[in-house]
C-alpha cells in the first residue's frame, strides 16, 4: 500500500490518518468520518489494523494491575443485563473495531436527512437565516430534532418525535464549539415543546460541530456539562 | 520481555466468544485484564475510571466478538483497540459522570511519568524500539504522549512548549517516518 495515496474522500495520506486515528489525535467531527469510512473501505481498515499492530508493543509495556473478582462480576451482571435487553442490535452492526456503532450509524442518518432539514428550515425561520443546521438522531439513526445555529446567540430546536420526559427531568441541549472548550449547553426545553433558545455567546457555528440533546434534571445540569443520557446527537452542516 | 499467552490463544477465544461461551471471556479476563486496567489507567488516570473502562470494553468483547477477524489483525490487538477506544472516549467527549475539569486536574499530577516509563519498558530489540529511538526527541515524545496517555495535540504542545501547528506537523513527520522504518 502506498503511503502517498489520496483517498476519494480527500482525506489525504491513508497512513497518516490510520496512525492519527489509532493515537486518539483526530477531532470529534474527523473520527466519526473515519468510522463512517471504515465499513466501505477496505484499505483504511487495513491501514488501521497495521498501525495497531505497530503500536501494540506500548501496550504491552504495561505491567498487569491486580483485579480482583469483583470486576469480573461487575462484568457479568452487565452480561445478564446485556442478555435480557435487546439482542439483535450489536448484530446489526456489521461492522469491527467501531468506536461506537452508535456515531456512525448517527453519521448517515445525519447525511441522508440534510436535505429534509434544509427544507424544513426554510419554513422554520423565514426572517433571519440559520449559520447552520444539524439533524439530531438517536442510537437507531431515527431522526429527533433539528436544531438551527444562528450564530447571535440564539438556536432554535424543533423536535420531530415525541419524548418522554419523566417528572423532574428535562430536555438540556448542548453544542460542542471545540474540543478544548467542551460542552456548552444552549438552554432547556421544557415541556418537551419546539423551542426558540437564548444561548450563550460562541464562537460562530462551523461545519460538523456537534449538537446534542441530553435528558437533565429539572434546572438543567449542576456541572455545566452533560451527565444524563443521551437522547439524540447530531453535526451541524452549513446552510447554504 | 514475555507478553503471557500467545496470541493464538485469544483467537481462539475470541471464536468461543461468539458462540456464546462465557468461560472463553473469562479466560481472556484471566489472561488480560489486569493489563488493559493499566493500559486504561495510563489514559484516563484513575483506577475506578480504568476498571469502569474494562467492565464495559468486556461487554463489548462479548457482543462483538463474531465481528473479529483473524486476517484483519491479532485478536490483542483488537481487544487493546476496544479498550483503547473507550478510554479515549470517556477522555474526549464521554466524561459524562466525570467533568472534564476533575479528569484534567488529576492528569495534571503524574505529568509524562506513565509515558517516559512504557518508553523505558519496551522491549529493545523490538523493531518499534528501534525506529521510535530512530526519532528526534521532541516528535518521539510527542508520539508516545498521544499513544500511552491518551494526549491530545493541544495537551502535548503545551507540555512540551510548542506552537499547535508545530507540534501536529512534527507528529505527522514523525509518524510518517516511523512507518517507513516499520514497513
């Protein structure tokens, strides 16, 4: 395999971007097109198992702790639980060594929905135009919520499927304008309703920045970062 | 340096796995547990988080075992990948029980210690030890902070005094280079 090779994608040296995936050095936004990749890619795939195989004598290195066994009954209560829930979902996946099924699966649901949330911002904010939008999908890929960046310090979420919120909880929605930054959240949905957000001032919205909707106790959450689960994630996508 | 079971072992394992076997997960518990703690300890410097890391990379090896492919890599190298992966996550973007903040402050304390010391510890007649000796200081170091501490681009410039552009440009060059050596 040739190290110079540009892949259709534009991502450039396949081996660098291998190694800079397994180091743990790319982006958010970056990993999750890799992992998105990974499934149709042969070659990348390839090039991520050999730069594991380079590395792994680091790991190696690592004197082994003493466990005891009560990690291994944490694990297998997880097991049982595991069992019980539902059993095709890891099946369906078809795909190894993901970083989690979950982004990619969000990944393509996200590309396969813009054009939808293109329209439907049109109809949504016809004043002012949003920086950008992202299209929010849970762990299946079905699609929740969009929520529009206007970049002033004002969002706006329009949630297309019905949540359950139970009693002392609510809906925080969250923006992740750089890693270094960390999460951000952009206000509270109460009721569960489409919502028009005041948000803190950030830096203007870019290309694949994260949103997400976490359920959070009522208030929204005391640490200033998310800590409940998460109900639906998406990247923001310029609107042009 | 010994590295315990041969691979084989795994693999095999891992195939037991699939068919649903939970005495073959906990063989590859036996075998690489206390390891992969030390390997998640080194990202995400603290035991509890590390073992909470293992408990659900092994749940992971579980349900995804019949996804391993022999010819895609050794079976370890799939496992530490898992793991790998998870630690980096509660790091990046997972920390969700654990605010970002607690898990800089306490990275904050054993500083480079983890990763000087795997340096020390590879094995000198590997092929890696070789080429990654083969490197100036800085893009060496640079490298083994990303790899063994889960270090970020910024983290890594800032530890060692350099502009971001810099540091990732170096880390590329060096990457490359170690590649080569290795091919």
């Amino acid at each position: 395999m040739s190290d110079e090779r540009v892949d259709g994608n534009g991502r450039g040296d396949i081996g660098v971007v291998a190694d800079e995936y397994v180091l743990g050095l790319l982006d958010a936004a970056d990993m999750l097109r890799i992992e998105a990749d990974l499934e149709n890619d042969p070659d990348l795939k390839a090039a991520i198992a050999a730069s594991r195989e380079r590395f792994l004598p680091l790991d190696e290195t690592a004197e082994a702790a003493i466990v005891g066994d009560q990690l291994w009954s944490r694990i297998e209560t997880g097991l049982s639980a595991q069992h019980a829930g539902s059993t095709g979902r890891h099946k369906a996946t078809a795909n190894d060594n993901r970083r989690g099924g979950w982004r990619a699966t969000a990944l393509g649901a996200t590309a396969a929905a813009v054009t939808l949330a293109v329209a439907l911002t049109f109809s949504l904010m016809r004043t002012v135009d949003p920086l950008v939008v992202a299209v929010l999908v849970n762990e299946a890929g079905d699609i929740k919520a969009i929520v529009e960046d206007f970049g002033n310090e004002t969002a706006a979420v329009r949630l297309l499927a019905d949540f359950a919120v139970p009693e002392g909880k609510t809906i925080e929605v969250w923006t992740l304008p750089s890693p270094e930054r960390g999460p951000v959240s952009l206000g509270l949905i109460d009721d569960a309703r489409s919502a028009r957000l005041d948000g803190p001032a950030l830096p203007k919205p870019h290309d694949s920045q994260l949103y997400e909707l976490t359920l959070e106790q009522t208030g929204g959450s005391l640490t200033g970062r998310p800590t409940g689960p998460i109900l639906a994630k998406g990247f923001a996508k310029i609107a042009r | 340096m010994s590295m315990g079971s041969p691979p084989d072992d795994l693999t095999t394992a891992l195939a037991a796995c699939a068919k649903g076997d939970r005495t073959a997960l906990r063989r590859i518990f036996d075998r690489e547990a206390g390891r992969l703690v030390t390997v998640a300890e080194r990202i995400v410097r603290r035991r509890d988080l590390a073992e909470e890391v293992v408990q659900e990379s092994f749940i992971r090896i579980w349900t995804q075992a019949h996804q391993y492919q022999p010819d895609r890599g050794s079976a370890r190298g799939w496992i530490y990948a898992i793991v790998r992966n998870r630690a980096l996550n509660l790091l990046r973007d997972g920390s969700r029980e654990y605010t970002v903040e607690d898990v800089e402050v306490l990275r904050e304390r054993e500083q480079v210690d983890h990763v000087m010391a795997a340096w020390h510890r590879l094995d000198r007649t590997s092929r890696l030890h070789d080429c990654l000796g083969a490197l100036e200081e800085t893009k060496r170091r640079g490298i083994l902070m990303a790899y063994i501490g889960g270090y970020s681009h910024g983290e890594i410039a800032g530890r060692l005094r350099i502009p971001l552009g810099t540091t990732k440009s170096w880390i590329r060059r060096g990457l490359s280079a170690l590649r080569e050596c290795m091919a």
